[in-house]
C-alpha cells in the first residue's frame, strides 16, 4: 500500500516563480523516477524545488542542489501552460511535478512520453551548469 503523500494546502506560487530540477532531463530517468514515485506514494510525479516559504532559487541550488552537475530552471507559468501541475506535497520548498491525471499515468505510456517531452522541450528550461567539483567529464 502506498505512503500518503499529503498536500500543505497553499496557493499557486505567482508564474514568474522559478522551479529547479536537478541534473539533466533524460527522458528515461524522469520516466523511471516518476514509476519510483508512484510505487512509494500512488501517483507519478517527480520532485522540484520551487521558490516558495522565503526560499529563492540561490539558496535551492546552494543547499539543496548542491551535488547536482546540472540544474534546470523553469518558471512556474510554464510549467503549467504546458499542461503540468505542480502539487505542495512534503515540506517548502519541495513540490512534485504531475501530470493531469497523476494517479492514473503509467511509465512507457504516450502520457508519460508527453510529459517527458513537454518538461525538456515545450517549457524550455535555461540550463545551468553547476560548480560541483565531483561532476564527472564530459
């Protein structure tokens, strides 16, 4: 039985918000950690950060993303006229990135293909690269 993921019952953050991913968007692994997600929790989905609670994107990528050799960093507004939604589960500033319809999306479908698609390329995500000296070469 999955764990209840529960929701914290705020608003919208505004669309100019910015929401960071960590590493690269590989359609495999968002596909894979969306599968992880719904085994834990009962719905596909897959962690971002989101500069609500007083956190600004700075303070994400320094704490929270500090080990990752990638970040994309998307705006909220994007996100959602490309059809995804964003829910306020766990604790500020972690939000999940959904699809409509989480609860029924199956890895592999033509849903997840899209939403793969629509999070790398309808969104267009400003792709940083990070100071993390363990990043492997390239």
């Amino acid at each position: 039985m999955p764990k209840h993921r529960s929701r914290r019952g705020e608003p919208l953050p505004r669309d100019a918000a910015l929401v960071l991913r960590g590493d690269d968007l590989d359609p495999d692994l968002l596909s894979e950690t969306a599968q992880e997600n719904s085994v834990v929790y009962g719905f596909f989905g897959i962690s971002v950060f989101v500069e609500v609670g007083g956190f600004s994107w700075e303070t994400i990528a320094s704490d929270r993303l500090v080990r990752a050799g990638w970040l994309a960093i998307f705006t909220v507004g994007d996100l959602l006229r490309a059809g995804l939604e964003l829910w306020d589960t766990g604790r500020d500033p972690i939000t999940m990135l959904c699809t409509r319809g989480a609860r029924s999306w199956s890895p592999g479908s033509s849903v997840a293909r899209t939403a793969s698609w629509r999070i790398r390329t309808t969104c267009r995500p400003r792709r940083c690269l990070t100071n993390y000296e363990d990043r492997p070469s390239s």
